[in-house]
C-alpha cells in the first residue's frame, strides 16, 4: 500500500519489451530498470515500489541506485507505462510502513485506467489542470475526494462526465513529474478504492440503499 506522497523523481534506464505466451495468444510484457537512489536505498527483493503510480515489484537491484522491475500484460494495457523510454521521469514511492503517517490517502498502486491531462491553466503559485478519463471511471470520483494521479495523491476540484480538475501545489510542481506534463500527456489513474467497494457491496446485495 501507498499514500500517493511522491518521494522522488527517477528516470527510466531501459524499458525492454519481451512477450508472453506463444502463438496467437502472445502478450507483450515488459522490463523496465529505473535509477532512483532514494528508494532503491534500503529496497531489497521482492519489495513493493510505486513507478508513476503502478505498484511494482524489485526483480534485481544495482550497485548504482538502480531497481529492475517485470511488467506484465496487464499492467501494460492498463497504464501508460509503456509510453516511457530511456530518460523519461517517473514518480518514485516505496511502500508504506505500518508506523508511517498517512500524508496522502490510501493507494493501491492498481491502476483503472489512462487519463489525458486536456488543459492547463497557471495561477500565480499553482496550477488547475483538467484531466479527461474513460466515463466509466467518471462514477468513482467526487468533488473534493481523493484520486491518484501518476502516483500522486491529489484533491479533486471539480467532475464532469469524462473529466475531472485537480490544482496542483507548488510542492506537487516541483517535486513530481506533473509540473511539467503538457496537454496531450498521458497519465496513470487510480480512483478512491473506497468507492469501488461500496459498489461493489450494493451490486451484491450486501448492503441496502
């Protein structure tokens, strides 16, 4: 688990597609080595690193502050990670420790889908960035909730039926890789998990309205 507060800006080393499976059911899957000495710090084995908001296991570690990750099929369909090359940054968190504080909110590092950041507006000290995302996904956000953008928990300002606004801090423009993401860029979405629960529970019954 993750609370989508961003601990560093890592770049991408490699990103090196493989497939999976054979014949006409092959899938793409992927590897992909990222520098972030930071959290690849103390990272050992099988420990869990957020990359631009998609949990992601340690498969190998460097002696240069380099982590090695698998990425399966579905991440890639899922994510926008398979946009990323060689240098392009990622938003870098490790996961959270029983006794850590809760800066953000509670984030699963799954992914639900792929948004396209639509307009920009600068203020003085922020930014209001307006978000298109699948409409299916629109239903699980809300004014004022919770939402992770590319790994980076933020407050949603407001919601439309295919898009939703966010205003981004100062701290969130420097230290993540929104500050610089321009209209068109793609970006990793995931809902509040809460909501998705409580769907879930009133589809089956489990609770009444």
């Amino acid at each position: 688990m993750f609370t989508g507060i961003v601990e560093e800006v890592g770049a991408v080393v490699a990103l090196h597609p493989g497939t999976t499976g054979g014949g006409d059911g092959a899938e793409q899957d992927a590897r992909l080595t990222v520098r972030g000495p930071l959290v690849a710090s103390d990272a050992r084995l099988g420990d869990s690193i957020a990359v631009s908001g998609v949990c992601l296991t340690v498969a190998e570690l460097g002696d240069d502050g380099t982590f090695t990750v698998d990425v399966m099929p579905e991440s890639l369909r899922r994510t926008a990670l398979g946009d990323l090359t060689a240098g392009s940054p990622v938003n870098l968190e490790r996961a959270l420790r029983a006794d850590a504080r809760l800066g953000g909110h509670v984030v699963q590092g799954h992914v639900d889908g792929v948004g396209t950041i639509r307009a920009r507006r600068p203020g003085p000290r922020w930014d209001d960035v307006e978000i298109a995302l699948d409409p299916h996904l629109a239903r699980y956000v809300a004014e004022k909730g919770s939402i992770a953008v590319s790994g980076v928990s933020l407050t949603v300002t407001h919601v439309a039926d295919d898009a939703f606004g966010v205003s981004l801090i100062p701290t969130t423009l420097e230290a993540t890789t929104l500050g610089t993401l321009a209209p068109g860029a793609r970006v990793n979405l995931e809902v509040d998990v809460l909501a998705k629960y409580v769907e879930r529970l009133l589809a089956t019954g489990a609770v009444t309205r």
